[in-house]
C-alpha cells in the first residue's frame, strides 16, 4: 500500500475509534449494585482459569505494573470477589485466588458478555465474521510485537530537539539555539566534568 493509502486509512480509523470505544463500552461487565472496571474482570477472568496466580503474572498478563495490580487486588478483596493467602513453600509468594462470590459474577458477566457478543454477531454476514477475526488476530499480533520491542534510547521530544537544532545550525551556520534547545544535555556535561 501507498503511503497516502495508509494515511488516508489512518485518518479513518482516527475518525471512527472514539465511536468504537464507545460502543465497546456496552460489553463491558456489568453487574447491579456493583462497580467493576474492564481490568478488573480481566483478573477475575484469568484466575476463573486457574486455581490462583501470583500477583507479578497478573501483571504480565494484563500489561500492567505489579503496583496496579495490588491496588486493583486490594480492591477486589473489599469486593469480596478474591482472597489473598500466602504460599505454603515460600512465605514470600502471595496467591490470589477467586471467592465463591467472585467464581459467581465472573461466570455472570461471562454469560451477559458472550450473549452481547453473540447479539453483534448476528448482524454480520458469515464471510465477513471470519474476515473480521482474521485482521484482529493480526492487529493483536501487531500491537503485542509493538508493545514488546525495545524503546529506542531517545524520547520523541528529545529527537524533535535535534532535528530543530540541526536545520538551525544548518541556516545559520551557529549554535546560537544550542543553549536554549539543549539545557539538559549541557547540565549532564557539566556534571560529568
């Protein structure tokens, strides 16, 4: 595909995506009387799969900070909806496992979520269903290789930074910005001297 291609489709989804998180929100789980954020369920779905998880593999599976994750745990255990219990073979490994209130509004929010789901479905035809999984498998793998690579060193500001005081140098034939552009990187010089 072009690049104009790709522009113009990058403008469309820019268009529709305010939409598509809206609509999305009305998978999101419900339960009366009860508050709980799409994160939350998402633990509450991985331990539903499991007898109990350590909090560090929570993290990694939600794409969160051990930090998050124990504040979204402390939550959860207010809720009633998970226990905490410290290992048997290492007092230093905490489990979290589901509660017997938590097992039942994760299998509610289940049911309520895959009926939405299948409710959306029903209005799309069966050669496009398959399309539509297709690309999102695709735009999943793209977006965890994404997530997953490496930052580069610099920050987006500090290469913006560069680019300035090059072409002004380049015109100009001086620095006469390289002060004002690069306070912190003559800072870290001086400390280093």
């Amino acid at each position: 595909m072009s690049r104009e291609t790709d522009n113009e489709l990058v403008g469309r989804l820019e268009e529709m995506m305010p939409d598509f998180v809206r609509s999305l929100r009305l998978l999101e789980p419900r339960v009366p009387g009860m508050e709980i954020t799409l994160n939350q369920f998402f633990v509450l779905s991985i331990l539903s799969r499991k007898d109990s998880a350590v909090v560090g593999e929570l993290a990694r599976q939600i794409g969160t900070t051990s930090g998050n994750i124990t504040a979204m745990i402390d939550r959860l255990i207010r809720m009633g909806l998970v226990t905490r219990e410290n290992s048997q073979q290492d007092r230093r490994v905490v489990h979290i496992r589901l509660s017997q209130k938590g097992q039942e509004i994760t299998e509610r929010i289940n049911r309520n979520t895959k009926a939405g789901m299948r409710r959306i479905l029903r209005h799309i035809p069966d050669e496009q269903k398959i399309f539509f999984f297709d690309t999102l498998k695709q735009i999943i793998a793209a977006l965890t290789e994404e997530r997953t690579r490496p930052r580069e060193q610099k920050s987006v500001k500090s290469v913006i930074r560069q680019d300035i005081l090059q072409r002004t140098t380049q015109k100009k034939g001086l620095g006469i910005f390289r002060g004002v552009l690069q306070p912190r990187q003559r800072r870290n010089k001086n400390k280093q001297r």
